[in-house]
C-alpha cells in the first residue's frame, strides 16, 4: 500500500539529514501536522503522511473506531495494516534520499500518535525523538514490542495531553508514562488546560522538544 503524503526539502541533503515523519488524526489530513513545518529546524526534511481510509467527514483515518464499543474501540487489522504501511513508506522514503547516519523522528496526533507508539516501541533502532500528541498506547498493537533497555535508550518521548480532552480520557493518555517508565525510556509526560487539540504552550514545548 503507498501512502500519499507531503514532503518540505532542505537545501541541502547529505546522509546524516535528519527527517521528521507526522501521522495526523483520525478525520484529518496531511495538511494538519504538515502546517508545524514553519517553526521545524529548516534543515530537516519533513514528510506528512495522509491515512489510507476514507472517513465520512472527508477526512482520513489509519483504522476505524468504534465509539459505542470500548472493547473493540479500534480496528486491530487495519490498524497493523496501516502500520505495516507506514513503516514499509518510511523506508522506501530514507532510502530514496540515501539517509544512512540518520535518524528519523516521529510525531502523531490522536490516532496518529497511537501508530507512533507502536513504530517506536517495535523499531527503537529506527528511530530517535516521538511526540505523542493526545493519545495513548494501545495494548492491541503492542504486541511484541522491544524490552531490551539498550535497544531503547536512543529514544526519547514527549507526551502531551489536555486535562479536558473528551475524545481520549487523561487517564487513557496518563498509561504512557506507566509503560515507558517500566520499559526505562527517556520521556517527558506533560498535562495542558485543553481539550482533544494543542494550545499554544504545548506547541511551544514540542518545538523545544524538536529543537534541541
């Protein structure tokens, strides 16, 4: 499956570029994410990438959610499909601009965010910094994620939420820090006067988190 999505080049590209991968919401595009690009170190290259599935509201969504079932709130197939999609594009994307001393970041919102959790806790080795935006790591897609605490040690996490988001509850948000602090990852976990979105501080703290 090949994934649309939108790309912001550096000047200049060498094998240690850095590149930032965004995987948007459920019911949004690539354009969402795409629009933090300003305020992103210029020097990165920076890819957006567009769910495959069609939701009834134009927007786009990486599996189905099924609002008035929390035991089956996510499609566990299309989502491990979608992972597999992401993966297998990011790939195809780091080899294509020959990035062999690079690492790759992440950073996804809502549904995005979840996808991110399970790309960084299975490829530790692919990737370095994770922003996980008003989400939260989904144990049906966790399976067989790396444990080995050296493996996990070049990663780093920042876990936003908003104390009033009524998309995906706190607490659900607050399992982050429980796992990765088990798992003995390097993360910042931070709570924001805000709904299901990003207010200004918290996009101010993952631009410092990006930038440093």
């Amino acid at each position: 499956m090949n994934l649309d999505y939108l790309v912001r080049e550096p000047e200049n590209i060498t094998s240690q570029t850095p590149i930032l991968f965004m995987l948007h919401g459920y019911g949004s595009n690539e354009q969402d994410l795409f629009s933090f690009r300003e305020t992103l170190p210029n020097d990165w290259i920076i890819v957006s990438f567009r769910a495959p599935r069609d939701t009834q509201f134009e927007g786009y969504s990486w599996y189905d959610i099924n609002f008035n079932d929390p035991e089956n709130f996510i499609d566990v197939p299309q989502a491990e499909e979608s992972l597999h999609a992401v993966l297998e594009s990011m790939l195809k994307i780091i080899n294509h601009y020959g990035l062999t001393e690079s690492k790759a970041h992440l950073c996804g919102f809502s549904q995005g965010g979840i996808l991110c959790y399970a790309l960084a806790l299975k490829h530790p080795e692919l990737f370095n910094r994770v922003a996980c935006m008003s989400s939260y790591p989904e144990d049906k897609i966790l399976d067989g994620i790396v444990k080995d605490k050296k493996k996990l040690e070049g990663l780093r996490f920042f876990i936003s939420h908003g104390t009033d988001d009524a998309v995906i509850p706190l607490e659900w948000g607050r399992k982050a820090a429980d796992l990765l602090y088990d798992l003995s990852c390097y993360f910042t976990f931070r709570e924001y006067m805000s709904g299901h979105g990003v207010n200004q501080k918290n996009y101010m703290d993952l631009m410092d988190f990006f930038s440093k």
